[in-house]
C-alpha cells in the first residue's frame, strides 16, 4: 500500500470537513475524547478497504451503534444505524460522504 500524505473528510461522522496534509510515515494524533480521534481512523480504513462497507458495519458494532430485531421466526438480525456516519446524523434523500487520501 502507498504512504498516505494527504486525508481529506468530508461529511463523515464529526467532521463537516477535516483536511491533513504532510502527514509523515507514523503520526501521534493526540486530542480529547469525542474529538474525532477513531473517527479519522476509521475514515483511513475505509479508504484502504477500497469501498468495501463491511469496515463501517464492523466499526458500528464496535461503538454499540446497532439495533438487534428478532423477526417472527425468533431469528435476530443486527440493524446499523446509518445516520451516526454522516456528520449531522440527519438524513436526506440520496445522502453521500466523500474519503479520499
């Protein structure tokens, strides 16, 4: 995989739009809690996942951001809660959030 230089967020959980430049080889990313720390990381193994959606559903798990429902059949499904991934959490039609690096 290629150095990651540049990470742009946009739309994504905390950020309205979060832009990183220079990052060197290891970076300390130091900040007070619910400030965006694993949200950014998040956002960079997303990237490197090449758009797989599998990475934001572990992560919603992860954070307690899911719904079990037992259906008739007494059969649980685990339901994500989409709207904690885009920042706002307010869905409209067609929503979108762009991560590029």
């Amino acid at each position: 995989m290629a150095p990651i230089h540049t990470l742009d967020i946009e739309g994504f959980r905390a950020f309205s739009r979060l832009t990183l430049s220079a990052l060197a080889p290891v970076n300390l990313f130091v900040g007070a809690n619910n400030s965006g720390k694993t949200a950014m990381l998040e956002a960079i193994e997303a990237v490197v996942s090449y758009a797989s959606p599998f990475v934001l559903y572990r992560a919603s798990i992860a954070r307690g951001e899911t719904r079990v429902r037992r259906d008739a059949r007494g059969d649980d499904s685990i339901g994500v809660d989409v709207r904690r991934w885009f920042h706002g959490q307010d869905l409209e039609a067609n929503p979108c959030f762009q991560i590029t690096a």
